[in-house]
C-alpha cells in the first residue's frame, strides 16, 4: 500500500508566486463589497442625456431667436 504513495514535492521559492499573492489578497479583499442588486452608475448614458440636452436646447433657442 506505500508504494502507492506519491512523494509530495518540494515548492521551489519563486518570485512569480508574490505577485500573485499580492492580486490574490486584494481580490480577496474586495470580493465581499459587490453587491449585484446594487445599480451600477451608467456614466456614458449620463454624459450623453447631457449633451443631448444641451444640443436640443441650443437648437431651440436657435431657432426661436428672430432673424437678423
């Protein structure tokens, strides 16, 4: 039955395994701040209700002026 046994191997000291670590750690850190209920800001669609806005607004005052 020992014969069986697979040896375990050492682990070798790589530098590659501390960067790892480190996004390791700060992942695990924000994992438990998502919320999926919560709405997410849709900054693109804002920024563009207010350039749509501004452009129809302008468009009218443009229009509404008397002629020169």
């Amino acid at each position: 039955m020992e014969s069986n046994l697979i040896p375990k191997r050492r682990k070798k000291s790589n530098t590659k395994s501390e960067p790892l670590d480190n996004i390791l750690q700060e992942y695990c850190l924000k994992r438990g701040q998502f919320n999926p209920r919560k709405t997410s800001p849709n900054m693109f669609s804002k920024k563009l209700q207010h350039r749509m806005k501004t452009y129809y607004n302008t468009l009218y005052t443009l229009s509404s002026s008397p002629n020169k």
